[in-house]
C-alpha cells in the first residue's frame, strides 16, 4: 500500500472518531461530556488539520485551495513536515543514501515554499 493511502486511511480513522466522541458526548452528562469534547475539538482536530494539510502537499494541491489565506490558528508545521516526512518520498530498492537523502530535502524544502508566509 502506498504510504499517501496510508495518510488518507489515518484522515478518514480521525473524521470517524470525531465522529464517535460526538456521540458519546450526547449520551454523557457533566465534567466527562467537557472532556470529551475538549479531546474532539483540541486534539482530533489538530490532528486531523495536520493530516489533511499534509496529504493536500503530497496531493500536489495548492495551500490557498485547502485552507483560507486569512486562518485564525496557525497549524502545526513541524507536525506536517514530520507527516510529509513519514507518508511522503519513499526510498527506492538499492538507492544510495546520497540520493535518498537529497530526495527527502529537496521534500521539506517544496514544503516550506508551499507554506504561506
């Protein structure tokens, strides 16, 4: 499986927790209602704005067609590189690690001329 499957498999696990917590949050009442949606709205949706935000890069889509220009949080761009780094420039079979290596930075460095600003 191609590891930018792999990424959009790990999107669609964080819509369907979200999901999930939603649901329990309606059958839950008090403190533990909080903390499941503090978990929903913190964690899953960074995570999921990471993940969504790496794949569109490995996608080839252009920055402004996945997020507004004028967004109030700033995402999390070390997570994204680490997720682009993960899920993105596979090693070739007896590719040398000169060339791997080159292949990985010239990655990271469409990343950061991908991002605004």
């Amino acid at each position: 499986m191609k590891r930018v499957t792999q990424l959009k498999v790990k999107i669609k696990t964080l819509a369907s927790e979200a999901g999930h917590i939603r649901l329990e949050e309606t059958r839950t009442h008090g403190a533990l209602r909080c903390d499941l949606a503090d978990h929903r709205r913190g964690v899953v949706r960074r995570e999921a704005r990471c993940s969504l935000l790496a794949y569109g890069f490995l996608r080839g889509r252009p920055y402004l067609t996945i997020e507004a220009e004028n967004t109030r949080v700033t995402p999390s761009w070390p997570k994204i590189g680490k997720m682009v780094e993960r899920f993105g420039v596979q090693r070739e079979p007896e590719e040398p690690d000169e060339a791997f290596k080159a292949r990985v930075a010239a990655q990271a460095a469409a990343l950061k001329a991908w991002r605004p600003g």
